[in-house]
C-alpha cells in the first residue's frame, strides 16, 4: 500500500489521523474524534454466539472470544490495521488496545486472569522491532487493570504465510509452534490471549491448544480486528 497519502502521513505523523489524513486538534491522538466515533466496532463482546466464537467451535475449548473491529478491504480503516503492523508504530497498537479495554470493561472479558499476547518468533520480532500483538495487549491489560504476560507464551518454530493454503495444511503449519516456559505461571488460571488480526483462527487454535496443555483453566480470545466473512 505505497502511496502518496501514506508518504505524506510518515511525514506528518503524528499530527495527522492514520485513517482520513486529517490534522489533529489538541486532545486527539492517532485518529480523529470522527473516525474514532465511526469505527467499524463489531460489538461482540455482547454476543456470546458472536462469528469469531463460532470458528473456533469443535475445534478447541474457547470460554469466550470476541474482536474489536470489522477489517474491511478497501475501507478507510484497512489503513489503521496497515499502519499498526507493518509501519513500526507501536503507540498506535497501545493506544487501540486501550480503547478496546475500555469497551470491554463492563463485559465478562474484564474478569479475566492475565492477558496473553500472542507472541512472534524472535527473528520476526528483530525483523519488526516490535510485537503489534504485544502493544495492543499492553494497551487492553492497562484500561482493564489486569496483569500482562510477555515471554511465557513463547513461539518456537517461524512459520510461512498461511494464505494459499487448506485447513489442515494450515494446521500442520501451526501445530506445535508455541511452547509455555513456566506453566506454573497459568496453571489454574482464566487467560485472554490477544492478537491483532483474525482470519481463519489457525494461530490462536495452536495457541489455545499450548496453554490448555501448559494447565491453564480456561482460555478466552481477543482480537482487534477480524476479516468480514459472509
Ligand atoms: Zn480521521
């Protein structure tokens, strides 16, 4: 996504909105009071039967799972998710964790353990500087008042891009990627694991799987977009 208001953004920011480009005022941070009142907010964490649940049913045990916006191609906000991940902005994943903290405050989300990012391998994370995962779940961890997990939860194997490829061969991409170092750490414990973005929820699975097997008592999902589907 190379273009001119993507170069004229890196210039300016952070004074212009990462989403319509427009000049800041004041008391606005990353994105202005009008795209920020406009969000695509999927308003899940209302809806236990929810389409991010759903995928992940008769797969693995999830108590609850919920994402925070609609990741639309080709919408203003497809810029927002672009900049978060792939332009070294780590604020910006800070600060939309913490607005989806703040939406999910007086949902069952808010009475969880401990947030779980879910982590990258150490030579994607030397690639990127940063784990976008790891900001948005700071973010979330900080407007709920709950303890944040880094480096238990760790990625073992680097693993190719899941695009073009079946369920199961998706899968076998997956299985066995994460590791628990101290699984006396989330023995007995409810953990939200946290990520950016969800499509087909292969990586979570992997990630669940791990941290049931580690003894934590029940595993949540939080993410702060998911693909439009259906
Ligand atoms: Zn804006």
């Amino acid at each position: 996504m190379r273009d001119f208001f993507n170069d004229l953004l890196e210039l300016f920011y952070p004074s212009l909105c990462v989403t319509c480009g427009r000049k800041l005022v004041t008391q606005e941070k990353y994105i202005c009071l009008h795209c920020l009142h406009d969000l695509p907010r999927t308003g899940f964490h209302k809806d236990p039967g929810n389409k991010v649940a759903q995928l992940f049913w008769g797969r693995v045990p999830v108590e609850m799972a919920t994402s925070w916006l609609y990741f639309r191609k080709g919408s203003r906000y497809q810029r927002l998710i672009h900049f978060l991940k792939y332009k070294g902005l780590h604020e910006l994943g800070d600060e939309m964790g913490r607005l989806f903290g703040v939406d999910l405050r007086s949902s069952p989300f808010a009475a969880v353990d401990v947030v779980v990012p879910v982590p990258l391998h150490w030579q994607r994370l030397r690639e990127r500087g940063y784990n976008q995962s790891e900001r948005i779940a700071a973010g979330m961890a900080a407007s709920l008042s709950l303890p944040l997990s880094t480096g238990n939860l760790v990625r073992e194997k680097f693993t190719s891009t899941q695009t073009r490829k079946n369920r199961f061969e998706r899968w076998q991409n997956v299985e066995g990627i994460f590791q628990v170092l101290k699984p006396e750490e989330f023995t007995g414990r409810h953990l939200l694991v946290v990520d950016d973005v969800v499509t087909t929820g292969s990586t979570l699975e992997a990630a669940v799987v791990a941290l049931q097997e580690a003894g934590a008592a029940r595993v949540s999902i939080a993410t702060l977009a998911c693909a439009e589907v259906g």
